[in-house]
C-alpha cells in the first residue's frame, strides 16, 4: 500500500508558500486526493513531453506522478486513441495542480456561492468546488461523454454529487443561473455571451482566453457589470487545450502558395528586427501574447527551411495573405521578408513589436480585456477600464495596411518550404 499522505503535505506546503493556493482553500485540497481522480493510464507533463504511465505495471511511478505538480493528459483524440502510446491531440487533463489553485485564487469564492465550470475532465476540480462551497452549488458542463461519464463516477466513487451535464459548454447551462462564478477550464478565442448572461451583476469569470496567433493562452479574471458587459485583467499566462468547436485545422504552405514559385504578387524586403525577438524560446513569452492582441486572424509557425534556415511564416484567417521571413542568424541584415495577399502580415507583427516595445514590453498583466454588452471583445493596455468607456488597447494604434511595407520587390526565386 502506497502512503501517498507525505507527498501531497509536500506539494500543500509547496503551493501555500508560493501564494499559489489561497490558505482558504487547503481543507478542500486536504479533503479530495487528486489521485481518485486520475485514470489508469495517464500521460504526466514532464519537461514538456507527455510521458505514459500506467498504474497496473508501476504502480509506485503512478502514485510519484499523481502528486506532483504537473498536468495530467488524460484523454488522446477525443476518445479515438487507446492503448499506452500517446496520440496525436490531447483532448482532455487534469489541470496542473498550481494552475488549478491560483485560478481559484483568481476566483475568489466566498460560502454559499453558485459555481458554473466548464470543461468537467476528470472531475478533480469539480470536487475541489464541492468542498469548498457545497455539491448543491456546482454545476459542471463537459463535452465529452465518456469523459462527463467518468468524472461522475469518479467524483461518486469520492462521495461528491456535484450536478454534472454532458453538452457543449459555450452555452452554459441556464436552468441554474444567475451564476456567482464561472470557471472555464477550457481555452476560448471567443467568450460566449450566455456565460454573461447567465452571470448575476458582480460574477467573476476566469478562465484561459487567448489569440488565434499563437497556442498560448492567458488567464483572465473578469467582473460582469450590471450593463451585461464583463471587464478585468489577465492574471497570468498559461497553455490550455481548446475549447472543442474552437480548434484550428493548422493552415499550411500550400494552402496559400501553389506550386515552386512565389505568387506574382509577392512583395520581397529586408527586415530590422532579429528572429529572437518575436520567435522566443519560452512558450509563455509576452511578446507572443501581445502580437496576437494586435494582430488579428492570423497564425503564426516557425522551423528550419531546407538550407538551415530560421523561417518563420504567417497566415492570414480570413483571406489568402501570407508571409515568410528567412532570417539571417549570423547577418541580420540579410533576413529576407515575402508577403503576398491583401494584407502584409510581417509589417503587421514588426508594427505590433514595435509598439510593444515602445510602451515598455509591458507583460500579461499589464493587459486587460472588456466585452462590451454587443459581445465585442476589446483588449487594453493600462487602468483598468471603467465602463464608462471602452479604453482601447493602443493609444497610438499602428496603421495597417498596404502601405506599411518600406520597398516592396518581386521575387522570382524558388520557395522553400516551411
Ligand atoms: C483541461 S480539461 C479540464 C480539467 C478539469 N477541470 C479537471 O479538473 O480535471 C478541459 C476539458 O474541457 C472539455 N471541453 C472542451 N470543449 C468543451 C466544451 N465546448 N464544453 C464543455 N467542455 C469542453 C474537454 O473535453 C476537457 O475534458
């Protein structure tokens, strides 16, 4: 028998002496083991590989990983892939215990309040809800049935009966409003209204929200109005799985440039700035953050081209622009710029990094985000906003268009691939 006691007292002491967990709620975190959450087989984040374990063959190596403070794959493809091996998507996980808690930090629960979360998983969280206000008060809204179906006999197994609905939780669940709090466990590039609408004036929201530039998400704390609009910062950044509806088939190359050789309407140019400054090393760079608050529909990939190269190439989400920037490691004079289609896209990203750059490469949270009461979503930078008015994210907004490109050149060269 595996006394699991010691390790969880480590990671407690762990998460209250980083200020991750709020001293309020520890009795919860005492009370429900993440363990009885966890599946037989399940894929630990360690060191940014998903590594499978599984509790039949090593049962001492599954309990280590159940209690560390690391998120927990539990579910591949949608319930498509089986067996040990890892799939391609991860599609369902526990959360990573620190980010659990400092979202419920974010939260700020007080006694007798009325929780919505969506994106049930494993159902740890959901029993954590329960312990610290009552199973009366938490609703919990998954998409997957057979992962709603396990979370509920997982959480029975515990002794918890929070009401657990199988459906899409962009739209809430309505026969329980008007919500204190709602908690989203699932990344959004776009907040539903119903979650607004099925909050009382005063309800905070929190949950990942992000760009379509980049995978990386950032934690947002929000405050519903009386005017059914909801407003606050970002707390931190963070990488969630998305919302299923909202997952993006990655463009490719081909999609946008057909055949060996560059359009016709290729614009050829150099670049001032060096490729560390907007492909970081770190997944959780503000810079990407940011460009992706200004720079809209549009994704973002990077690699090595056939000669060593670092590439990085943009696509535009709503039309057919493009660009690709080969850049010149040892000589940056040489990187080389291509766009094609209505928009220049690199011109977009080196005017986003520029203003980020000139305002003092504020981070995450020096963001906030307001959706106004027709459902716009309007990020800014500063002061929190009031309602008064909507404090738009730039006070010198860059202009972008056409005209931004300094010497625009046709290429006839070859393209290399991404
Ligand atoms: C990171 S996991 C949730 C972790 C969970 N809170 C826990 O305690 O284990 C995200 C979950 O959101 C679910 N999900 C994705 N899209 C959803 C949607 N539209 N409505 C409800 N759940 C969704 C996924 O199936 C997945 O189980």
């Amino acid at each position: 028998m595996i006394d699991a006691e010691p390790e969880l007292r480590k990671l407690r002491g762990h998460l209250l002496e980083t200020g991750t967990m709020s001293p309020d709620w520890v009795r919860a975190y005492d009370a429900v083991p993440r363990a009885l959450f966890l599946p037989d087989v399940m894929w630990p984040s360690v060191e940014g590989q998903d590594i499978a374990v599984s509790r039949e063959d090593d049962p001492a190596r599954w309990h280590h990983w159940a209690t560390r403070n690391v998120a927990i794959t539990t579910q591949w493809d949608d319930g498509r892939h089986t067996g040990v091996a890892r799939g391609e998507l991860p599609t369902s996980s526990s959360s990573m215990p620190g980010m659990v808690f400092s979202m419920f930090a974010d939260l700020s629960v007080a006694d007798g309040m009325r929780v919505l979360e969506i994106g049930t998983g494993t159902g740890w969280c959901a029993a954590l809800l329960s312990a610290r206000l009552g199973e009366d008060n938490v609703v919990s809204v998954e998409v997957d049935e057979t992962v709603a179906d396990r979370a509920r006999k997982a959480l029975h197994t515990a002794g918890w009966h929070p009401e657990v609905i199988t459906g899409d939780g962009l739209l809430g669940w309505p026969h329980r409003a008007p919500y204190d709090r709602i908690l989203v466990t699932a990344s959004v590039r776009e907040i539903p209204r119903a979650w607004i609408d099925q909050a009382r004036p005063g309800a905070v929201l929190v949950m990942p929200w992000g760009t379509r530039y980049t995978p990386q998400d950032a934690i947002v704390r929000l405050v519903v109005a009386d005017d059914g609009t909801a407003s606050g910062r970002f707390t931190r950044p963070a990488r969630f799985m998305q919302v299923r509806s909202e997952r993006l088939g990655w463009p490719t190359q081909s999609d946008y440039i057909l055949g060996d050789s560059w359009p016709a309407d290729t614009r050829e140019s150099a670049t001032a700035l060096i490729a560390a400054e907007v492909l970081p090393d770190s997944d959780f760079a503000a810079v990407d953050f940011v460009i992706g608050l200004l720079v809209s529909d549009c994704v973002h990939t990077s690699g090595r081209d056939p000669y060593g190269r670092l590439t990085m190439w943009l696509f535009g989400l709503t039309d057919r622009s493009w660009a690709a920037v080969f850049f010149d490691e040892d000589d940056p004079t040489d990187s080389r710029v291509f766009q094609g289609g209505p928009r220049n896209l690199w011109a977009e990203v080196e005017a986003a990094h520029h203003w980020w750059a000139e305002h003092g490469r504020p981070g995450h949270e020096k963001f906030g985000l307001t959706i106004t009461a027709d459902g716009h979503q309007q990020p800014w930078l500063g002061e929190p906003y009031t309602n008064a008015e909507v404090r738009p994210i730039l006070d010198s907004t860059p202009t972008f268009g056409h005209d931004v490109l300094p010497e625009e050149t046709r290429s006839t060269s070859t393209v290399p691939t991404a």
